[in-house]
C-alpha cells in the first residue's frame, strides 16, 4: 500500500490584539500549534505568535502596583505570560499564585506573584518590556508579548448622558451606555515592535473581550490602526457570547462593530466568528438577573458592513459562560490557517 504523503502548512504569523480573559484563554490554544524550531513547521502551522495587550486596569493587584510603584500594570500580561507558557507546571503555577489576606498582611494581600515579579524586574531593568520578556524567557512561552504602549494611560469614558468617568474600573462599575471611550493623554505612541508585529502578520485576530476595556483601548494608541489597515493580514473580529450590564446592553454583534468603527473609522475587519450555540435556560437565568443576555445574531447588518461571517457552536459552560477555546481555535485553523502548500 502505498504510503499517504505528510499534509504540510504554509506557516503563519498571527497577531491577537485584546486583554482580559478572552485574549489569554484564545492564547492558551493557539500555543499549542506554533512552531518552536523551523524543522517543527512542517506540521505546526503558526511560525510566530503575537499579543498586543491593554495597559489600562486600574483595578485590583495591578492597579495597586501601578499607583505605588509608577509602572504598567501587570495582570492581563501576566495571564498572558502563563497561557503562552509551555505547561501548566510549577512556575506557571507561581505566577498565577495569588497572597491571601492572612499573608504578610494588607501590602500582599491580593497580589499575585507573577505582578510583583514583573514589577520587581522592571524595576532592575528600567524596562517593562524588558522586564516582559525575560519573564517570558523563564515561562518558556511560545510567543510574544507586548504593551500595546509603554506610556502611563488612563482609559476615560463619555456616557450617554454626557457624564464623564474616568479609569477602566469606575467605567465598569458605572452600568451605564458608553458613547466613547479615549486614552489620556490622548497622543499616546505605541511600541516599534508593535507596528512591525502588525506589518508582517498574516492574520490579525480581535476578541473576543470587553469591548470598551478590553478591545478599543488597544485601537486608540497612535499608530495603530493605521498598521493594522496597512498590514497584509487578514483581520479577523470574534464576537463576544454575552452583553455586559450597561456597557453593551442590548448590543447585537453588529453594534459591537458599529462601535469599533466609530472609533477607528469603517472597514478595520474582514470577517467576523459568532457564536450560533444555545446556552442553557440555567445559565441564561444567571445572567439576566445579573443584566446580561446572549448577543444578538444580525447578519444582514453584517453584511452590510462589508462583513464576511462565520458562525459555529462556540459555548462552553462552566460556573460562567466563555467560548469554548478548543473549539474556537479549531475553527480558525480549519476556516483560515491550514493552507496546504
């Protein structure tokens, strides 16, 4: 019998823009098929794998870090660090390592190990993103990791009824319709590495996370969209599973992207991935009563947008609802990624 040829892959690079959960829990999948070594392309597809991540949370360990020590807060890239990393083993573990309050008293308590670390190397290098990268050496991440800028930014919110709210978790706390968002200050230069990740991407993944803290901030640094519309890439938006109380109520996908563009300007993406999974009458329950609803399915207003769409059973259901990151990225290899050579 004659033996079947080995598939092979036109090897990628990727570039996913984000924070939060969403953009960790994608990264944490997508690892798993990058190409460590050049031999390992031949049946790894992705050849380089980049996150560009929101600096802007002022909540919690990393704004507590950031107030006290003038640096960048820590906590998305460190989620990030971990995901990337190369198993879920003891320094991994470390990182994530969170000081109860009986530990050390009220200066440790609630800070993760993996913030005070890099803020501790940033310290000795006088480099956050310096300090990034050789804490992704010891990680042994397969990937980047990047700032979307190293600048001291605030994330500040106009609501529907004109009020201003400034820092990303007064805007979370306020439950209310957000007009727009914008840095302060306002000229805030991103990263060179940044740009270049951008300009030699292949595909650009957005999503899925909060979009007014998560998603737009990233788009506001100067610079920014402009290589990302210059970029060859593919630009690819993933939609979220669910509404967040004030902030999206009542959004459809379309609107999500009717709200990037507001802020970009149109036509930033090529597709959209959306979620066409039931959630259970469980879980529906639980979130309703907390003001949130699955978001809406539009495609004619999609299409409209000059949007391509792609849609599957993205849902998984644990004590919260995510996507299913398997399954997600499953779908972007088949759907955008495996190009036969």
């Amino acid at each position: 019998m004659k033996a079947k040829a080995q598939e092979t892959w036109q090897p990628v690079r990727i570039v996913a823009v984000g924070g939060g959960t969403g953009l960790s829990t994608l990264l944490r999948e997508l690892k798993e098929h990058v190409a460590r070594r050049k031999v390992e392309q031949v049946r790894m597809p992705i050849s380089d794998l980049a996150a560009v991540v929101t600096v802007t949370d002022d909540g919690g360990s990393s704004g507590r870090l950031r107030r006290d020590f003038a640096v960048l807060p820590p906590g998305d890239i460190r989620n990030c660090m971990v995901a990337l990393s190369k198993d879920a083993a003891l320094l991994s573990r470390l990182f994530q390592y969170r000081f109860p309050a009986a530990a050390g008293g009220r200066e440790l308590r609630g800070h993760s190990f993996g913030n005070l670390f890099l803020t501790a190397l940033t310290k000795v290098t006088g480099d956050f993103t310096e300090a990034v990268r050789l804490s992704g050496q010891v990680l042994a991440i397969r990937g980047r990791i990047f700032p979307s800028t190293m600048q001291n930014v605030t994330l500040e919110a106009m609501l529907q009824d004109g009020r201003i709210v400034r820092g990303e978790t007064n805007i979370s706390r306020s439950r209310k319709r957000i007009r727009q968002v914008r840095l302060v200050p306002r000229n805030v230069r991103p990263l060179p590495e940044v740009l270049h990740a951008f300009r030699e991407a292949d595909f650009i993944f957005c999503g899925p996370g909060s979009l007014y803290t998560s998603i737009i901030p990233n788009l506001l640094v100067r610079g920014v969209v402009d290589a990302m519309r210059k970029s060859p890439a593919t630009r690819i938006y993933i939609a979220n599973l669910m509404t967040q109380p004030g902030e999206t109520t009542g959004y459809s996908v379309a609107d999500h992207v009717r709200a990037i563009y507001e802020h970009t300007g149109p036509g930033l993406f090529d597709w959209v991935v959306i979620n066409n999974g039931r959630f259970s009458p469980r879980m529906l329950r639980r979130y309703r009563a907390q003001g949130a609803e699955p978001v809406r399915v539009d495609l004619h207003e999609l299409q409209r947008l000059g949007l391509r769409c792609i849609l599957d059973n993205l849902v998984e259901e644990n004590a919260v609802v995510r996507h299913d990151a398997a399954r997600l990225t499953r779908l972007l290899l088949e759907e955008f990624i495996h190009r036969p050579l």
